[in-house]
C-alpha cells in the first residue's frame, strides 16, 4: 500500500519497530504538531495561489478584448479564439489530467503544470500578433487542467483528518469562484492601466512565488493509474473542430466548406470517442457513468450555468465597450456587484444543502440566474449604467448558490474509488458549456449593426438553457447527504 502523510509514523504514533513513547506534554505536543500545520497551510497557500491564476485567467481576459483586437488586430472570430483556446484545452483534458497527476504525484503534475503555464503567460504578454497569442493560450488551458486536479489532490494529501480536510477544501473553492469572479474587474483595472498584457504578467510572479513556496511541499506519493490516450486525443479533437466549425459559421455563414468540415470532423471524432470509450479497457469516462440520473442530470445542469456565466460575461463585456463606449476599466467595474456576492452565495449554498437538502439550492439557484437573464433582455444603449450593473447581481448570486451543490450531488451519486473521475468529467463538461457558449454568442454578435438584437438572443438563450435544467433538477435527490 502506498505511504501517505496520514500513515507515515510520528513521535505522537508508536509503530510496531519503535516503542511507544511517554506522554507528551500539551506544550511539547504542540510543538511537535506544528511542523505538520505549517507544511498544510504552505500546501494550501500553494494550491490557492495556483487555483487563483487559474480562475483568473479564465475570465480576466474577456474585458481585454477590445483592447486586444485595437493592438493586434483580428475580428470578432479570433477574439473568440482568445477565450475559447484557453477553455477548451482547460475542458478536454481535464478528462486524464488527474491520472497524470496520481502516475507522477500531485506535487510534480502541479509544479510542471505551474512552470508551462507561466511559460506560456510570458509568450502571451509578448505575443506580436492573433496567432501566437492563440497558440500561447492553448498551452495556457493544457497547463491549467493539470494543475487544477493535482492542487486538489495536494489539499487532500496535506489534511488527513476529515474535519481539517472539509475546512479546507472549502477555503481551495472559495478562492477559485472568487477568482474567476474577481476576473472582470481585475482584468478591466489592469487594461486600463498598464495595458491588456498585464493581464498575463502578473501570473509570472505569482507563478514564481508558488514555485517557491512548492520547495517546501512533502513529495508526494505515486500511484498506478491507466491513461486513455486515444480517448483523450478524439475528446480535443472533437471540442476543437466543434467550436471552429461553429466560430467559422458565425463569421462566414454556416453553409461554407470550413464550417461545414469542422462540424463534420467534431461529429466523426464525438463518434470516435464514444466507441474508444466503449472497447478500452480502463476508460478515462466509462459510459455508465452516464446510466445514472443524478449524474447526467448533473452534468447537463454544469453545462448550463457555465455556459450561462461565461457566455454573458464575453458577450456584455463587448456591449460595455463596443457599444456604451466604456474604459475596459469601467466595463469591468460594471461586473463588480455581480461579483462580489459569489462567495456569499457559495457559503449559503452549504448551509441550504445541509438544512435543505441539494435540490433546493440547486434549483432555485438556476431559476434566479435564469430570471435575471430574461430581465436583461430590456437592456440596450440607452439604460442606466448603474441599474444594468444591478441588474446582473441575480447571475451571480444564482450560479453561485447553484454550484457548490451541484458539485455535492454529483461526488455524492458516485463511488468514493471514482470521485477523481466524476469530478474530472464534471468540471469538463462546465468548461464545454462556457467554450461552447462563448463560440455561439460571439456569432449571434459578430454584425455590428446588429449587435443588441444578438446580444438579446443571447441572453434569451442562456435563459431557455437555464430554464429547461432547472426543471430537470427536480430530477435529484431531494434529502439531505
């Protein structure tokens, strides 16, 4: 069996080689413990600071897009690409980055993670032109998915007990929804004032700071773990070709030959993957997974509110500038009361499940979010800026009371031997909706002469998408777990 933290012998754990020692007094023993309570919370600083960037990266760059397409150049299609790279490297190899993890070890998968990810920040901030800034963002969401899965499993490693363990998982997903959250806002403050490169540079010295402070993480243990590397290869395959052949329709017209060829390479691929999926021996996601109704239901719920999130966000970051004639600056504080609620709702999420049960927060969640979006379909030009502000705070607060549930129920349905691989596939799934959302709303947008009435379809979009899930969440467990 493998050694973990939890099993290794201390002074306060007689073995069977070594004699049990005398009592320890309280002062003593806190000095003992406190080794192992600084190495945790060194772990979790690392795993935080990692998840940060993370998050951040995933939404921050929205804002920019305007400022990008003045520097670089580019139309609607490729500033689309700038988001949709990230996320769709990010979504489809989340699927084997957590058996990469267990084959190296948590703290290796993590600190290779972190080195390319910074790596390709830099190449980002320098990127002369749309391609490479494309290309460094592919490498960017590869780097993401295997830091995300291996900075939660070092949380894991670092906090045997149960109750330490809960604590502090809880801090790790807090501080990733407030970074993604925060994104907006940090990302518009940091166009506006040094440029929409900064944006990238400030992952270098954080990059470099978690380097550092991973120095003095334990190694971690290694385990035997099967990789899918055909399944893994027809999955990006098959996400990639899906959202070019919808990007490419937007921008050219759907009865174009690359459109047209994209959306046949995703479908040939989807099938591909499907019957990969069925003949390996050790799946990355066996098929019967998808046999339970709280799991599909689960997933498809995941799609929604990312999509919803994600695509409202690209969407109105663009109408902020495009359209208001906003700084990036103040377009992102348009997103601040949005925002600065999500980790309030996360908390009370906790606290409705327990008392509740899942399905209730899960459910009014949604329907919250999804009102919210229908009352958006009013806005246009001539709005007040502030009540349009005001008027995005039912997203946040929605998805926020949604998710921590949502995540509940699904690990919940699965067993404990594949929470790894039911986590894995949900958070893919989220991260297609988002990609996917952002490929379809920025074809809806890309006329500018009809930019509102395809922001409005949006949003009516996202509104449906919401609705119909929230309907089928009443398919979940109502009790409490």
């Amino acid at each position: 069996m493998t050694t973990t933290l939890s099993e290794r012998p201390t002074a306060e754990q007689p073995t069977a080689e070594r004699p049990t020692a005398p009592r320890t007094s309280p002062p003593a023993a806190a000095a003992a413990a406190a080794p192992r309570q600084v190495s945790s919370r060194v772990v979790l600083g690392a795993a935080l600071l990692g998840f940060f960037v993370i998050g951040l990266d995933a939404s921050a760059v929205n804002v920019a897009l305007p400022a990008v397409g003045r520097t670089l150049g580019g139309t609607t299609a490729g500033l689309q690409w700038i988001v949709d790279a990230y996320t769709l490297m990010f979504a489809a190899l989340l699927l084997s980055a957590g058996a990469l993890s267990d084959r190296i070890g948590a703290n290796r998968a993590f600190a290779a993670g972190l080195v390319v990810f910074t790596a390709a920040s830099v190449a980002c901030g320098f990127a002369p032109s749309l391609v490479p800034l494309i290309g460094a963002r592919l490498v960017q969401g590869a780097a993401a998915a295997v830091m995300l899965p291996s900075s939660l499993a070092l949380v894991r490693q670092a906090f045997p007990e149960a109750a330490e363990r809960a604590r502090a998982i809880a801090l790790w997903t807090v501080g990733g929804a407030v970074s993604t959250a925060a994104g907006p806002v940090v990302g518009g403050a940091l166009t506006s004032s040094l440029g929409w490169q900064a944006i990238f540079f400030l992952n270098i010295p954080v990059g470099l700071l978690t380097l550092a402070v991973l120095a003095r993480v334990p190694s971690s243990p290694r385990r035997a773990a099967s990789m899918d590397p055909l399944g893994q290869l027809t999955a990006v395959i098959a996400l990639g070709a899906l959202t070019f052949g919808v990007i490419e329709g937007g921008a050219s017209g759907f009865g174009t030959p690359s459109a047209i060829a994209g959306l046949l390479v995703a479908a040939l691929a989807a099938a591909a993957f499907v019957v990969t999926e069925m003949r390996v021996a050790d799946p990355m996601v066996p098929l019967n997974l998808f046999r339970s109704r709280t799991a599909s239901v689960s997933l498809a719920i995941g799609f929604a509110v990312n999509a919803a999130f994600y695509g409202t966000v690209f969407v109105l970051s663009l109408f902020f500038q495009q359209v208001l004639g906003q700084s990036a600056v103040a377009a992102g504080l348009m997103f601040l009361p949005m925002t600065a609620l999500v980790a309030v709702a996360n908390v009370s999420s906790a606290k409705a499940a327990a008392r509740f049960g899942p399905r209730m927060p899960i459910t009014v969640g949604q329907l919250v979010c999804a009102l919210g979006l229908l009352g958006l379909l009013g806005v246009d030009a001539s709005t007040d800026k502030l009540l349009i502000a005001l008027m995005l705070v039912p997203l946040g607060i929605g998805l926020g009371f949604a998710v921590p549930s949502l995540t509940a129920v699904m690990l919940g349905d699965i067993d404990p031997a594949r929470a790894g691989m039911a986590g894995g596939v949900l958070n893919a799934g989220r991260q297609t909706g988002g990609a996917l959302a952002v490929a379809v709303f920025g074809a809806l947008v890309s006329d500018r002469a009809s930019f509102v009435p395809g922001m409005h379809l949006s949003l009516l979009t996202a509104a449906l998408l919401l609705l119909v899930t929230t309907a089928a969440a009443l398919a979940l467990p109502r009790g409490r777990r």
